[in-house]
C-alpha cells in the first residue's frame, strides 16, 4: 500500500500545472481583451475629435466666406452710396476672424504706441517700418499719451535728410548697453568697458538712447531676462590677450586687446572671432549698397546672382557680383505722399518674380524683366511683415499683424488658406519640401501648419520656450530643425516631431528644443542658416551679426559692421556669401569661408 501511494503522486503534478497554465492563459486572454476594447475605444474618440475638428474647420472656411460675401456686399452698397452722393462711410468690417478673440487685433505698425514702432520710433514719434521692442520696465505711467514727444523705446534717425528713424544699440543712462557703470559706447560698435575706440571710417548716426515707455497695448508683460554671467562688463583688465571669460557675448570684447588671430578689421566694421574656440571661419565685406532709407529686409534669388532688398516706397535688385542697381521696382500709381515701407521681399524659385509685402496690406509679385506687377493680393486686415515662396513656385506665404497666415497661389491668383491665431504674426517660412509653413508670433509661440489641410502640426512655446515675442524663423535644410529669434535676445533650434500620417486625427505635437543660442546684447531680429546647415545666422538690434555653430551652441565670430540695427540676415544659397540690412540705410553683402591663418 505504501508503495502504490508513492506511485500515485507524480501523476497529480499534471493536472496542477494544467490549472495553472490554464488559468495564466485565462488572465492573458481576459487582459489581452482589456487591452483590445482601450484600443477600440482609443480609435474612436480620435475619430470623434477628427470629426469636430474637421467641423470646426468647415465652419471656420463658412465663416471666411460668409465675411468676404459681406464685405463685398458692403463695398457694392458704398458704391452705390458714392454714385447717389450720400456721405461716405467705412466699409471695413472689424471682428474676429478664423475663431479669434473678440478683441480688435493689436496695432503693430509703425509710430508711437504700437508694437512694432519702438525699433524705428525716432524723435518727433515719428515711426519707421520696423519691428517694437517688448514691453519695458519703467517709472512711467501707464497709458502715455500719443501725441507726447517721448515715444517707445526705439532709436535716433541718423543725422541729415532724409529723417527716417531707425533703432541701433541703445545705451542705458547709467552704463554701456545698460549694463554696469562704464562709459556709453562709441556710435560704430559696442567697445570694450571704459575703453572709447578710436575712430574708423566715416561718423555713423549718434549713438541712441534708450527712452522710458509705457507698456504697449496687446502683448503681456514680460519680466526681461537676468544676463547670465558672460554677459556682464568685467573690469577693464579683465580683457587682456589672454581668452577672457566672455562666453558668446562677444560683443564684451574690445578689439583693442584682442589678439589679433581673432579680429579682422576693415575701415568701418571689425569681426571678433571667439577665442575660446578655434577659428575656422573667415569673413569679408564684399559690397555696400547705399539706400535713401531704412533697409527692412534683404533676400538672395535662388542662383545666388541677384539680392533684393526693401526700404521705403522701393524694392530694389543688385548684381551680386558687380553691386550694381539692376532693378528699381516702385508702384507708380501710389501717391508720393507718406511712407510706405516694404517689409518683406522674396524670389520666385525661378528668378522671374519677385514678391514684396508692404504696409498697405497688399502683396505686389513683381515680373522683374518688366518691371511690372504680374499679380497683386488683398485680404490682410494689417500691415504685412514677412513673405516666403514655396520651392513648388507656386505658393506664397504671408504674415500680418492681423493675427493671420495666409497662403496665396499664383497659377490661380486666390487666397487658398487662411490660419488664424492669438496675436500678431511677425515671420512665417515654408519648409523645403512645401509640406509645411511655420510662424512666429508676438505671443511668443512658433506654429507649424499643414499647408494642404491647414492643419497646426506643432506648437513650439512652454518652460523651454522663448520669453518674449519671436520675430524670425527658418527651416533648417533638412526640413526637420527650425531655428527661431526672439525679443528675449536668445536664438533657439527645435527639432521638430516627425509629422503623424494622419494629421487630422493628430493632435499638435511640441517639437524638441535642441539648442538656445544666448550671447546677443539686444532683440534677435533675424535669423537663417547656411544652405549646408553648417551655421546658423542672426541679426541683432545690438547692430551685429554672430555665426552660431548649431551643434554645439557657441558662437564662431561676431560682425560689427552697420551703424544701427541689423534688421534682416540672408545667406546665398549658394554658399560662402551672406546680405546684411539696417537701419543705417544700408545693405552690404558680406563673404565667408575657411579661415587658413594661424591659429
């Protein structure tokens, strides 16, 4: 009996293992279920939020129709109302567009009190065509008047006629740069702390001053940044031959005791280049094109042959290899009354047009052999601060301070989308494969749109985000990083997420901040990258241009050589050759290429 008792125990071992394996096959199958209705329930409130999406996208085009309908109603009833010579009343229609707020949009023209007026606001409050600083810290009463003598917080016109203000470097009453308690800078270039620089070249405009203002309507206040240690002067014995400690502030540096393998110098501009790093770069002024007024923006054609520029009432094109004027493109049907700055100028891909935006709302595509509008587009409710044409050269993006980005087609002539969002638009671009348009905003945010659907495919913005209002932006090469400037003086590299297949179903992802760029004195203005990517560009109302390495964030040099603000930054695609425009009436067009001294 003990025997067979033995033997009968191996046999119930099975049939516990059997339960057991059955029972984990039982949960697996139970949690596997689980797993299937989440999905199922997952795939169909994504089909429900793509259904309201997709609804509050048709009503958001209902709605532009139906205000384009009215607004042609009311022009066709104030034309009849002129013929039967009754009083005139306004046919603009105000409200908010595309789902924005209800509030009127902010003013950012030019002129006292508005946003963009403090860059060129000059004395008598006469504004010019550039972009505002951001709201000021002051003991001024909020609420300034318009019509007092002091206005935003911008810069003196360059003496003589014509009177066109424009900002440069402002210094602090009580230091350089407001920073510290050292002597104010000389009028071409921010010098070494209590060192004055002797004189190079021809006197630029006077040195400008910072005034007090009240903070602008429409944009919050934003505390501005501490400076990190590199920024602050150090004592004048600090800057010796040695490698001072300035990290990308290069701007701390006089060229006075900079060793003379990290400067180049020219009869009215000077490059440093960053001594804690080795030089690889060198650079050189190619040509200087004079204007009668503040230089607003500047582009390169496609080839590399040709660089426009716009300033007031003109867009003009220059031989890039003679310097010499090409093209003189103006609206003679336009009074002379008045100013109208171009803001904004960009080729077509084939060199045929070019496409200018302007303080009138209207966007003029120029046939340059002919020197005649080819096409002409209405809508923007606001001046027009930035245009970008698509690789495809069939569509042109625009950016307005109406709070709108628009796409045009010009094989059709018509508006094909309008994006609307919180604040004013100041720079849009499109990415290189035309997928894409992203825009900067004075609401410190850069989006990026879906250009078939409409789509906002990323929002860039948060803790990691920029502080203050983004004025320029640019797509990488690659189509995958963007680079973005801003009024918080910093220059920031998103690498954006990789863009879901079903976009509709998707919400805005944020893309991932790789690099912040920290080392201008002032407001970043403009921003691009090389056609190799190699290096990223900006433009400083500190009136200089640094080249960034963008994978390890530090500056290669930093070019002084405009009198004012350098307002736009443009690279040749083609390589080795970059324009610079400022507010001292001036375009230049600049060389760069491998540094083969000693090191």
């Amino acid at each position: 009996m003990y025997n067979a008792h033995r033997g009968m125990v191996p046999g119930a071992q099975p049939n516990r293992l059997q339960e057991l394996l059955d029972q984990v096959r039982q949960e697996f199958e139970n949690e596997a279920g689980r797993a299937g209705e989440m999905e199922r329930q997952l795939a169909a409130q994504l089909q429900e939020m793509d259904l309201v999406r997709t609804k509050i996208y048709q009503l958001e085009q209902a709605q532009i129709a139906m205000k384009t309908k009215y607004e042609e109603e009311l022009q066709r009833l104030q034309r009849q109302l002129d013929a039967a010579g009754g009083p005139s009343h306004s046919s603009h229609v105000s409200g908010s567009q595309h789902g924005g707020p209800a509030q009127p949009p902010p003013a950012i023209g030019h002129g006292q009190g508005t946003l963009f007026g403090g860059i060129m606001a000059g004395a008598g409050g006469q504004g010019g065509p550039g972009l505002a600083p951001p709201p000021q810290e002051s003991q001024q009463p909020q609420g300034l008047p318009h019509g007092a003598p002091q206005g935003p917080p911008g810069l003196n016109p360059p003496p003589g006629p014509p009177q066109h203000p424009f900002g440069g470097y402002p210094a602090g009453p009580g230091g350089v740069n407001g920073y510290g308690p050292q002597g104010a800078p000389q009028p071409t270039a921010s010098p070494g702390p209590g060192k004055p620089r002797p004189a190079r070249g021809p006197p630029g405009p006077p040195t400008p001053q910072q005034n007090s203002a009240a903070p602008y309507p429409g944009s919050p206040q934003v505390p501005r940044p501490t400076p990190p240690p590199g920024q602050l002067h150090e004592p004048p014995n600090a800057l010796a031959t040695t490698t001072p400690n300035v990290g990308n502030t290069l701007a701390e540096l006089d060229p006075e005791h900079v060793d003379e393998r990290f400067k180049r110098e020219g009869s009215d501009w000077f490059a440093i280049f960053n001594p804690r790093v080795r030089r690889v770069l060198d650079v050189n002024l190619v040509h200087t094109l004079p204007h009668q007024s503040v230089v607003c923006c500047v582009r390169f054609s496609a080839d590399g042959r040709y660089v426009a520029t716009g300033c007031n009432r003109s867009a003009q094109i220059f031989d890039v290899q003679t310097g010499q004027l090409r093209a003189h493109l103006q609206d003679s049907s336009l009074g002379e009354d008045g100013d109208l700055y171009i803001r904004s100028v960009c080729f077509s891909p084939d060199g045929k047009y070019l496409a200018t935006g302007a303080e009138d709302k209207i966007i003029r595509v120029w046939d340059i052999e002919t020197r005649q509008i080819r096409h002409q587009f209405s809508g923007h409710d606001q001046d027009i601060y930035s245009l970008d044409f698509a690789r495809n050269g069939r569509l042109i993006a625009s950016g307005s301070g109406d709070r709108t980005v628009r796409l045009w087609d010009i094989s059709t002539n018509q508006q094909v989308l309008q994006l609307s969002i919180e604040d004013g638009v100041t720079t849009v671009a499109i990415s290189p494969d035309n997928r894409f348009v992203a825009a900067g905003s004075l609401d410190k945010s850069v989006r990026v749109w879906d250009t078939s659907s409409g789509y906002l495919v990323e929002r860039l913005e948060g803790e990691v985000g920029h502080k203050d209002s983004v004025y320029s932006v640019a797509f990488a090469p690659n189509g995958k990083d963007l680079v973005s400037g801003s009024l918080d003086k910093t220059i920031k590299m998103w690498e954006l997420s990789s863009p879901p297949r079903n976009i509709p179903g998707s919400a805005p992802k944020g893309g991932k901040c790789i690099k912040t760029f920290e080392g201008h004195k002032d407001f970043v203005l403009s921003v691009a990258l090389t056609p190799d990517g190699a290096w990223v560009l900006s433009g400083s109302k500190d009136r200089g241009v640094q080249f960034w390495d963008p994978v390890t964030g530090v500056a290669q040099l930093m070019l002084q050589g405009h009198k004012n603000s350098v307002i736009s930054v443009a690279p040749s695609p083609m390589g080795n050759l970059f324009a610079t425009g400022s507010g001292d009436m001036r375009a230049r067009i600049w060389s760069y290429d491998t540094y083969r001294g000693p090191q």
